[in-house]
C-alpha cells in the first residue's frame, strides 16, 4: 500500500475506502476499511447492513469490537474527528481466529477483549498510537494473522457451500447440499457453526451485495437506477420483480430501494470506494 491508499477527507466531509487484504489474509478477510469524519463535518449516521460477514473494528482511540454476521440494519452516528479501521472476515473465517462458533456473535457487536484478552487490548493500543489509517490497518492484519488457526480449522464443506451460494452461481440449499453429499440438516448446522447464519439468509445478502455492486456501478456511470432500469436490475440480480426487490430492501437496509439508492448516489460520489467488495462481483458479471 501507498501512503495514499487512506487519504483523509475535507475537513467539512467524510470517507470510506476499501482496499484488498494483504496477501497473507486472502483466505480470510475481503477487505480491509478506513471510515473517516471531518474535524468539521456533521455527524455522519453510518449504515451497516446485513452482508454475511464479521468485521474486527477499531474506533480510533477507542476498544476493538467485533460486529458478528448482522441480521438486521445497524446504524452508529460518527461524531466529527472520528476514524474507525476495520478488517472484514470472509464468511466462515471466524471460528479459525476465535476458536469458537459464529452463531454465539451473530447479530452481535462484542468487545475483541471477551474473545482475545490482553492481545486485543494491545491492539487498541496499537491503533491509537498509530500514525497513520495505514499503520493502524497494518497492526489491525498483523493481529488476524497472528491468530489464524489459533482456533478451529477452517470447515472446508462450509467454504465449498459458501462458494456454491455465490449470487451468480445461485445453488439452492436442497441441490447444494446434495452436491456436498450432506443432509439439509447437516449443512445448515455446519454453516451456523461457520458462517453464524443460515444459507438462505447468506445467499440473500449475497444476492443483495450484487444489487449494490450493479447499482452503484450505474451511479458511477452517471445512470443512476430509477423505473423500468430499477426494475431491469431486480430481475437481472435474481430477484422475482421489483417487489421483491423492495422488501428485501427494506428488510436488510430499513428503507426502500429508492432511498437507499438516494443516499447512496449522495455519500459515495464524495470519497466512497467499495471497490473491494464490489470488484469480484462485477469481475463474475464479465464472466457468465
């Protein structure tokens, strides 16, 4: 990474950016982020919405918290001068690092010390005398590699099951399950124990973060989605109509498409980069 990777916004906005892990944690983390708020900004309510993932966070100044594999929309107001670093897990990497299921964070935001004591009290510390988002997200990878296989060893089915619930892939749970050679009942206890969610809960947020992708990749490109394109692209992602766009929607974001699509064409045009979420599902749009 460049001392560039992380620029800070005005002084009057606000950022987040991804970035691809470092190589060491490609079988663990998606990516890597840095929210910035403005000294002089107002307070910015950040949106976290169900994605299937779990994410070690650091406010900067502050304990390292765990957010779990949320099932609703969680929305935490960031006060100017805030920034918070963050690693995001792959779904299933959580047991590996922690050493015990996801199902007990799920839907939780918990403090990293109840799972990693003092090692995590140390990586607070280390966040907040860092000099840079750079060297904080430096300390924040070195502690995730540090504890990899310290705990359970990845669940290889899971992995192949998760990758099977890949939005352009769309396996549904009997088939999937089948093409394992498990039950129904196995693999959805497997996957709780793994992922901390169902499959059919995964595959609805995967499907969504396709939604998102797409969508904001038309915003980018100045064709915001609206109408008969709105309802072109619920159809395209695997949604039955728009309708069911909608209740989706609201059910992972808590409000309508429209809204949401609003708010995001006015946050993201001014120093927002998903592009490392985003990317791989836009490389697999090229692909099929």
């Amino acid at each position: 990474m460049t001392g560039e990777d992380f620029p800070a916004p005005a002084a009057d906005a606000q950022s987040h950016v991804e970035r691809a892990p470092a190589p060491a944690l490609r079988d663990l983390a998606s990516s890597i982020w840095v929210q910035q708020i403005g000294r002089d900004a107002e307070p910015y309510p950040h949106r976290r919405i169900p994605n299937g993932a779990v994410d070690l966070v650091c406010r900067v100044g502050s304990a390292p918290q765990v957010v779990g594999p949320l099932t609703d929309p969680l929305v935490e107001t960031l006060q100017p001068g805030t920034t918070v670093v963050g690693v995001r897990l792959v779904p299933g990497a959580f047991p590996a690092l922690a050493g015990r299921p996801a199902s007990e964070v799920a839907g939780l935001v918990v403090d990293a010390e109840d799972l990693w004591g003092r090692s995590a009290a140390a990586l607070g510390e280390a966040v907040g005398t860092a000099a840079s988002p750079r060297e904080a997200l430096a300390a924040m990878q070195r502690h995730v590699h540090e504890r990899a296989g310290a705990g359970r060893p990845h669940d290889p089915l899971v992995h192949e099951a998760v990758r099977g619930l890949l939005p352009w892939r769309s396996a549904g749970v009997t088939s999937l399950s089948t093409s394992l050679g498990i039950s129904e009942t196995q693999l959805r206890r497997r996957f709780r124990t793994a992922v901390g969610l169902a499959p059919k809960a995964l595959h609805r947020m995967l499907r969504f973060q396709r939604f998102l992708a797409l969508a904001q990749k038309a915003i980018g490109q100045g064709r915001a989605p609206t109408g008969d394109s709105l309802a072109a692209l619920a159809l395209r992602v695997g949604y039955a109509d728009q309708s069911h766009l909608t209740r989706e929607c609201v059910r992972l974001t808590g409000v309508s498409p429209r809204v949401f699509l609003a708010e995001t064409q006015r946050t993201c045009a001014c120093g927002h980069d998903h592009s490392a979420s985003f990317m791989p599902v836009l490389r697999a749009e090229t692909a099929v």
